[in-house]
C-alpha cells in the first residue's frame, strides 16, 4: 500500500508517527495481515509485553511482542506460525 492509495488520519500528530501495512501472520492475535498498524519512531522504552516493529540484522522488517526476562521478540499468531 503506498500513500497515494490511502489515507489514514490519526488524532496523533508527531513527526515521528507513521503507519504501516502488516504482512504475514506471525502477529494475527493482534493484528492479521493487511492491518494497518501506527508506529511512533521516537517512543525506544522497551516495555514487557508492549508490540514493536524492528529491523533486523539482514535489513529486514519484523513486528513482534517484546518479553523482558530473557529478552526476546515473541510472535503473538493464531496460525502458531513464525513469519517475519
């Protein structure tokens, strides 16, 4: 989905929001694939059990539940699958 397809507002205005469209399900329990989820860039505090959208070593986008003892990265699926 580029910006020109649509427009979604937000009653959140920072700089630092923007909105992306999920694909895969490795987050389906919170939200299924083609959602449309609002990151904020500048909130960093890694709270337990709070979402987060990441880059990985390989350059690469992922969305996942933040688990604070050990830290890690949990998928939240229906599916129980593992995509990125």
């Amino acid at each position: 989905m580029s910006a020109s397809d649509s427009f979604v507002p937000l009653p959140y205005h920072r700089d630092s929001v923007f909105c992306l469209t999920v694909e895969g399900n490795s987050m389906s329990r919170q939200a299924p694939e083609t959602s449309i989820i609002a990151v904020d860039y500048e909130d960093t505090d890694l709270v337990d059990g709070k979402m987060y959208v990441c880059k990985t070593g390989e350059g690469e986008t992922t969305f996942k539940r933040f688990k604070a003892n050990p830290h890690r990265l949990e998928p939240d699926s229906l599916e129980g699958g593992h995509d990125t």
